[in-house]
C-alpha cells in the first residue's frame, strides 16, 4: 500500500507519529514526504534491464568483430637448400623443384642453413632444426639458440629475431619447440605467398667451417617452420659436408678423366696406325 499509494502513506505516517502534550514532534522528512519518489524509480530500474539484453548483445558481436580481425599466419610448406639447388619435394629420395633430380646434402652458410617458406596471412613464424640418428628414432630438436631471419624477393630483411628452442624434443608431433623469439608480423600475403628463410645456430655455435663436425652422428636433418596455424617441414636431406663441398665435382671430374683418357687413346691408335702403313 505504501508503494502505490505515496499520498495515503503521507497521511498514514504523519498520524502516526508520537506526540508531546498533544502536540506533534518534530522530525525528518521521511522518503514518504517526496510525492512520487518511489513511483519514478520503478521506470528506471525497469528501463535498465530492458537495456541489459541488448548491450550484452553489441558487447558480443564487437569481441567477435575484434577477435576475427586478429592478424593470423598459416604456414604450408618449406625448402632447404641443398649443394645441388633447392630442395623442394620430400620423398625418398627427395627431389629438386623438377620432381626427379636427387637432393644434395644441406648447404650451411654464413648465415646458416637457407631456403623457403610459403604460407598465407600475417602473423608469426617460428623456424628450427630437427636432426636423426642412424636407426629408428624419431627426429628431435637440435641447439637451443638461433638467429633466424625472413627476406623478401629483393633479398631486404623483412625481419629478424633470436629464438629460443627447446632441445633434444621428439619432432614427429606438432609441437612447436621454440619457447621465446618467434617473429612477429610476417606478412605472407604482401610478399606473393613465399618469404626467404636463413637459421643461425648460435648455441652451439655453428659455422660453415665446422658445420659438417657439429652434424656428422646423424644421418639426415630437417627444417621445422611454424605459423599461427599450420606447420610445415622440408625434405629430410644429409647433414653438411665437408665445407665447400660439390657434388657434381666428382662427376665432372670423371667426365674430364674420361675425355682425357680418351684421347690418349686416339692419339695412341694413330699412331699404331701410321706404324703399321709404314712397316
């Protein structure tokens, strides 16, 4: 009654109020002294809630809208370069860009093992070494520091960083074991799908002097990349060799071998030749 009736309870409470020798005692106004008071909050509580729903609502879908516009990177595929070109296709053997030429060992250079990576989008990226030993074990996470740097098609540093890797970690999974450093920022998209790659090994400090020392217990490595989503790993190829190693110069070297032996033969058959027609 004292909500829908502020009026009536005006007059309720005022005649309820203790008296002195008849005469009223003064006190407070009381909340039931504001005609009204009451009845205009009821409105507003009401108005409040009818608002709850709907700002739930645009609060969503904006964390929505924010979280897809969040930049992501996907990384599909990978090469290593080799002593004879690029390794492209895994396989046994794996093979150059044209499907059939057998991959070289790994190349090691000044700025470490080199290739590419393709992927999609803008986002982070994370590169390694995994390595095997003769046997059946699994591939695992070589060093535990690199310098790993992306270029774009000129050969500009897009960036660069010092990640951080965990090592001797089973690489047959889809764990990322590069526990600090990833670059940030790759965008896959501005350079046409592809970025260049170089690793660094700088713990254990890894040279193309002695690259082919540091490797030479296992039989075969590989190059793990990550993005935001996807993974992607190249060829798994022979470590380093010696430095300056060529394949093909072994081959080239049997082919002039074999011109030179050759002609000596023509020479020599020649020559038994003008000796029979002059005996």
């Amino acid at each position: 009654m004292l909500w829908h009736e502020p009026d009536r309870a005006h007059e309720v409470f005022h005649h309820s109020l203790p008296t002195s020798a008849g005469v009223p005692l003064t006190v407070a106004p009381a909340i039931a002294d504001f005609p009204g008071f009451l009845t205009k909050e009821r409105p507003t509580m009401n108005l409040t809630r009818l608002l709850i729903l709907p700002l739930a609502i645009l609060l969503t879908l904006g964390l929505a809208g924010v979280a897809s516009g969040v930049a992501t990177s996907t990384v599909t595929s990978k090469t290593i370069n080799v002593t004879n070109g690029e390794c492209v296709n895994p396989g046994n053997p794996p093979t150059l860009a044209d499907g059939v030429t057998p991959c070289g060992a790994a190349v090691y250079g000044p700025t470490g093992f080199t290739g590419h990576i393709h992927g999609t989008g803008t986002g982070s990226v994370s590169d390694y070494i995994c390595v095997h030993t003769p046997g059946n074990g699994p591939f695992v996470s070589f060093g535990t520091t690199y310098t790993f740097t992306v270029y774009d098609s000129n050969g500009g540093v897009i960036a660069t960083t010092t990640e951080t890797v965990n090592p001797g970690q089973d690489c047959s999974g889809t764990t990322n074991w590069v526990t600090s450093g990833s670059l940030t920022g790759i965008d896959f998209d501005a350079n046409g799908g592809v970025v260049a790659y170089s690793v660094l090994i700088t713990n254990p400090n890894v040279t193309s002097a002695n690259a082919q020392a540091t490797f030479d217990s296992y039989n075969s490595i590989r190059n793990e990349a990550f993005g935001d989503s996807g993974q992607a790993r190249s060829a798994s190829v022979a470590p380093p060799g010696p430095p300056g190693e060529i394949p093909e110069a072994p081959a080239a070297i049997l082919l002039v071998l074999t011109a030179g032996f050759l002609g000596l033969a023509f020479v020599a058959r020649r020559r038994l030749v003008a000796g029979r027609a002059t005996v």
